[in-house]
C-alpha cells in the first residue's frame, strides 16, 4: 500500500459507521488503531446516541464516545441524533449519512454487517451502503454549512462482524492492535461489567463473559491466518488485487 504523500497529509482514509456509539470499538477498533499506526486517518460516525440503551444514559454515553475517539486517536468521531430504535430507512436519514460521506471523503468505509440480532444494526448496515453509492451521484443534491456538497463514492466497502457469527471474507492481522484496542472499549465504561457492580440491570454485553468471549473470537479469527488476534470482515463484492505482491508478498530479505 502507497504512503500519505504531502497533498494527501491530513485526507481522512478510512470511516467506520456504527449505529450506536461502541459498536465501532467493539467489532472493529483494533483494524482501526491498525489504519491509524500505518499513517492513514481514520474517523468514526455514530448514527444514534444509543439512547435506548439499558444502561448509562445519553449524557455519559456522549462522554464515553468521546473517550473512545480521544484513547483511539480517531481524526473526529460524528454522533447523528437518526434514531436509536427509530433508525427507518427514510430519504432524511439517508441524506444526513451521504452528508456524512460527503464532507468526510474518505477511501474506505466500515459499517455495521447486513446479518445481526440488533434490528438497528440490519437497518444501520443497509442505509450506510446504499449511501455510499448515492454519495457518488451527481444529481442528488447535499447541501452543508449553506454549501452544495460535491459527489463521493468511496471506494472500498467493508462489513464488521457483531453478534451474529458471519464466515468472514478477510481477516485483518490485529496482533499489534488488540490489547490497545481494549481501551477504545472499555471507554464505554456504563455498558461494561464492572467490579462491584451489582445493583445494574443485566443485558447481554454486561456479562462478565462478555470482553472474553470477543477476545476468543479475535484469537479464533486470529488463528485462522497465523495471527495472535484477527478481525474479520465481509465484503459486498469480490476483493480486487491491483498489486499482486502486496497482497500475497514473498519472504523477508535473507
Ligand atoms: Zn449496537
């Protein structure tokens, strides 16, 4: 892969869509930490404020989103207010997603995968898609800040994996990423088992098992390519190899 050249310094690479605040971190924060550490910018853009959530309330999931983005040194991180559990398929929540992609540019956008138990993450999956292609269409007019927006399409498209076990097309060696990634994660401290904690209502991510369970999937995912940790994603179309070496390189110098 090309290094940031000077006009390209500063450009944001990638976008990682979530349709709650957190769920960027808990399904794709170490391929992010790992973006960032080749040189390349990296944002995040939550669709709702999660404030359907059993746990926490609006306010600390605000502060705890903004942990994340500091701990994770993400370029900016974007919270729209489209609806926690309200989150339709409607032209105005489409429109403010393509704003999104519009101003932010970027190459790669990661969003929630089309097969999950959430029902917002099903719809999250669907909007962020279609809005990276009509993103690119001239016709459909955007307007920012009283500016008309040009047309985008990023290039490359990417589906996380959540809850629901998906046969990942690739898998991202995060071996290097893991353990820092973690602390993306437990920024989200409301969401999380706590020591001591009793008094909470229990929900399916507030399970002491729960951290421990994503690290054996990373391991899992990780040993399906070598690799101490992996993150694994699904493609909606086939990958393209441009540079044959880079992705299937040869061995180290002797
Ligand atoms: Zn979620």
């Amino acid at each position: 892969m090309a290094s940031l050249t000077d006009n390209q310094a500063g450009r944001l690479y990638a976008l990682a869509f979530g349709a709650h605040p957190d769920d960027v971190e808990l399904a794709c924060g170490a391929t992010l930490l790992k973006i960032i550490g080749e040189g390349f910018p990296a944002a995040v853009c939550d669709l709702t404020k999660g404030e359907m959530g059993t746990l926490g309330t609006p306010d600390i999931r605000r502060k705890e989103a903004a942990k994340a983005a500091e701990v994770m040194h993400y370029s900016s991180r974007t919270t729209l207010d489209l609806g926690d559990s309200k989150l339709f398929y409607s032209e105005e929540n489409l429109a403010e997603i393509i704003t999104v992609i519009r101003h932010c540019r970027p190459d790669v956008v990661f969003a929630n995968p089309p097969q999950e138990r959430h029902p917002d993450h099903v719809k999250a999956s669907k909007l962020v898609t279609d809005a990276v292609y009509y993103a690119g269409l001239r016709q459909l007019e955007t307007v920012m800040n009283g500016r008309k927006q040009q047309p985008h399409r990023p290039g490359h498209l990417l589906y996380y994996i959540q809850f629901t076990h998906l046969e990942p097309d690739v898998i991202v060696d995060v071996s290097e990423t893991f353990a820092k990634s973690r602390e993306g994660v437990l920024a989200f401290g409301s969401q999380f088992y706590r020591e001591g904690d009793h008094e909470e209502p229990s929900t399916l991510i507030n399970r002491k098992e729960f951290l421990t369970g994503l690290e054996a999937r990373a391991r899992y995912f990780g040993e399906q390519i070598g690799a101490m940790y992996g993150e694994g994603f699904l493609l909606p179309s086939k990958l393209a190899i441009r540079q044959f070496s880079g992705a299937f390189p040869g061995r180290p110098a002797e």
